[in-house]
C-alpha cells in the first residue's frame, strides 16, 4: 500500500520536540516499530513521526485500518482524543486541543439543527396530520465537558482561549516552552503587542513583573464597592515567590470568572436548543 500523507493532518497535533523526536528514534533503533500506524483508507492519520524513521532507517511496521471515519472532522476528533489521552502533553497544548474540538462540535450541532430544520421543511404537515419527528440532534458538549475531558478547569481553559485570540506568536511559544505560566501569560496577552513582545524578550522575570503589574493595574481601577464587597482583599505579591503569587491570583480569576463562565455555557446551550427546535 501507498501510503499518502495529507498535511492538514501532519500539522494538525503540535510537533515533537528535537529531544522527543531523538528518544523515539533511538527506541524505533532498538526495538523496532512497536505501534501500528493508523490510517484512514490509505491516509496516514497517527504516527508521522514513527513513519518517518522507519522510512529513513528501512525499519518494518505495521499499519491498521480506522473504518469509522466518515469525513475529515472524524478524523480530526479521533485525532484529538487520541492525544488528550496521553500523559506526556502539556496543559496548554491539552486546552488547544479542546478548544479545537469545541469548535468542531458546535459546527456539527448547528448542522445538524440546520438538517432538521430543512427535513422539516420538505415533509411539512398537511392540516390536521402529526408533526413530523425530528432527527434528533448530537447535543454540544458544554464548555465544562470539554474542559472535562482536558482534565482542566473551565477558567484555565477560558485562558488558554484568550491567549490564542490576543497573545503574539512569542508568547505563545513562551507558554508551550513553560517560560510562563498559562495564568500569567492570559494576563500578559491583554497588553499591547508591543509590551508583549518587550516582555517575552526579557525573559521569564520581565514576563512575571509584567503580569504583576497588569493584576495590581486591575485591582487599582476596580470601583471601591467592589472592592469592599469582595471577599477576597487586594494580595501584594511583591514579598510572595512567584509560584505561589501565581496560584493565589488563578484562585481569585477562578471566582471571578465562575459566574461568568457558567452563564455563558447556559447562553449557548439555549442557542442550540432554539435551533434545533425552530
């Protein structure tokens, strides 16, 4: 068999580092190709990596058919899953992960409101007939059962969606690169690109001062009510190591976000519920 590689799918997972991509090599060496590559009709959809150097070194492997795939987007959630269900991936890269089948998911939801709105359309009732049954439609996993699934928190994932929307391609990597934390870097990214870009630049202490100033910039405009009615008082982090600074003020975005975030998901399942039954 030919085996084809589609390159939506090669990029679609984020590459192995050079050092994972060694260690796999030297294994492949070793012990031979262990894992079947998978493949969707004859397109290579796991295993890129082990492919290519068992090409380069003329090392056997086996390959295994995947017949449930019905389209590109099986693939990709397959894709998803697969890989979420690995150990070795950071959290970042689990919440993008998650954000991507999000997207996929409430594509499918509305497409699937869309078809039973137009096969109701065609078979509309005659007067005095039954009201046609409705394909029932894949219901959208909320943002709780995505994050679920990540084994992330709703607010953590909400950070990693802000930093894809708003964070430049620098500190994006910083993030992957564990320079800063993903709660740092959310903070981070609501700077101009340039302060960014400065901060990236000088390095893992410019990118926690930067973060530091944003929090206690927020703390200081917030109305005095506010303030005096939250439960949790102003921290100055300035005498707290950095960690520990960091996990305290997750803690509080994690408060302040909850309300928000659990009105959100009841938004968007009444949307697809409308649409489903309109």
């Amino acid at each position: 068999m030919q085996i084809k590689i589609n390159d939506v799918l090669r990029a679609y997972i984020e590459p192995l580092t050079e050092s994972e991509y060694q260690a796999l090599e030297r294994s492949i060496l070793s012990e031979g190709c262990r894992d079947a590559l998978v493949l969707w009709e004859d397109v290579l959809v796991d295993g890129h990596n082990r492919y290519q150097i068992c090409q380069q070194h003329g090392i056997p492997f086996k390959v295994v058919e995947n017949t449930s795939f019905r389209n590109l987007e099986d693939v990709k959630l397959w894709m998803i899953d697969n890989n979420l269900g690995r150990r070795s991936i950071s959290d970042f890269q689990r919440g993008v992960l998650a954000l991507r089948k999000k997207e996929i998911m409430a594509a499918r939801a509305l497409e699937l409101a869309a078809e039973a709105a137009a096969e109701d359309a065609r078979i509309a009732p005659q007067e005095g007939d039954a009201a046609p049954k409705k394909p029932a439609a894949m219901p959208l996993a909320s943002r709780e059962d995505i994050a679920r699934a990540a084994r992330l928190s709703t607010a953590t994932l909400g950070q990693i969606e802000k930093i894809q929307k708003t964070a430049t391609p620098e500190l994006v990597e910083a993030v992957r690169a564990g320079t800063i934390s993903i709660n740092a870097a959310a903070t981070v990214a609501s700077l101009p690109e340039d302060a960014q870009l400065a901060a990236v630049a000088g390095g893992k202490k410019e990118l926690q001062k930067a973060a530091k100033e944003v929090r206690e910039l927020r703390a200081a405009s917030r109305p005095a009510k506010e303030a005096k009615e939250s439960k949790a008082a102003p921290v100055d982090y300035g005498d707290i190591p950095t960690d520990v600074a960091e996990l305290r003020a997750e803690n509080i975005a994690l408060r302040e976000k909850n309300a928000a975030l659990l009105e959100e998901i009841t938004v968007l399942q009444r949307r697809i519920s409308e649409l489903v039954n309109a």
